[in-house]
C-alpha cells in the first residue's frame, strides 16, 4: 500500500519537476516566453517563487526515490529472509536443503527386455 502510494506521488512529482523547469526563463527564454503571460499570474517574483518550487519539488524526489530503492530491497527478500529462520541449526551440511525421506519403491517386477529387441536386424541392400 506504501509503495504504491510512493509511485504515485514519485510520479506526480517528476512530472510537476519537469514542468515547473521548463517554465523558468533561461538564457535564452525557456518556455516561459512562449506562454507569455506566466509572471503576470504570479507577480513580480515568478522567479524567486518557480526556484523555491523546484527546490522543494527536487527534495520530495530525492526522498521519494531513497524510500522506492529501500522499499524494493525490503519487497525482494524472501520470508525467510525477512523473518528469519527460527531453526538456527540446520539438519544437513548445507544451509537451506531439507532432509527428505526417501521415497518408497514399488513392488512391481520390471519387465525383461526381450531377446529380438537386441538382436541384430538383417538389412538389405
């Protein structure tokens, strides 16, 4: 539930990121000269306010991004892994290898090949 919830928001925030870069004035413009209008709907201090955004954008992705590697780590361990295994001495030489009984054998007579299965067929030529 966590981690779904963190992808989603991971996602939101990549793409708030993107576009809130792309709408600073760069050098040469950036999309902002294309929109025209964005520092009259901001005020005087679009840019001071789109810094701000992308800092505080910047820093939810990076912790977003740390808690999705962790989150994964903890996802990909096995039960065992995760819980430990409450018998700490194993029964064999290896470690994780069960010791099985041996299956039963059946009481059932193997047919005898019979002697023309391996005699030698006489080809023609």
């Amino acid at each position: 539930m966590l981690y779904n919830f963190l992808w989603v928001l991971h996602i939101i925030v990549v793409v708030g990121l993107i576009g809130i870069i792309l709408i600073q004035r760069g050098r040469s413009g950036g999309l902002v000269e294309a929109l025209g209008g964005v520092e009259s709907i901001f005020g005087t201090k679009t840019s001071a306010m789109l810094v701000r955004g992308t800092v505080v954008l910047a820093v939810i992705f990076f912790t977003t991004s740390i808690s999705l590697a962790y989150l994964s780590k903890e996802r990909g361990k096995s039960l065992i892994e995760k819980y430990g295994d409450n018998d700490k001495s194993p029964k064999s030489g290896a470690k994780g290898v069960m010791n099985m009984p041996p299956l039963p054998v059946a009481n059932t007579a193997v047919p005898a090949p019979s002697p023309a299965a391996n005699a030698p067929v006489d080809e023609e030529y």
